[in-house]
C-alpha cells in the first residue's frame, strides 16, 4: 500500500508539472509559479504528514 501511495504522488506530481510547462508556454508566468509551488507541495507535504 506504501508504494502504491508513493506511486499516485508521483503520478499526480507529473500530470501537474506538466500543466504548469504548458501554462508557461501560453505566457502566463504567474499561474505557472503558482503551479510550480502546487507541485513542490504535493512532494514533500506526505512525507511530513502521512509517512
């Protein structure tokens, strides 16, 4: 189950980093910082809080 955690993270951590390289293409510097942060977030939050 572990792993499967970490998997998902991962994944959703990817699918999020990928959306933020696409609103930095479309020029909106700003949500893609903001993006950027949302994905930091996303990796380090559940090894503080869930593992």
């Amino acid at each position: 189950m572990n792993y499967f955690t970490i998997i998902v993270l991962l994944w959703i951590a990817v699918y999020t980093f990928g959306f933020a390289i696409s609103l930095w293409k479309e020029k909106q510097k700003l949500g893609a910082l903001a993006v950027f942060f949302l994905v930091l977030v996303i990796m380090v939050l559940p090894f503080l809080s869930v593992f």
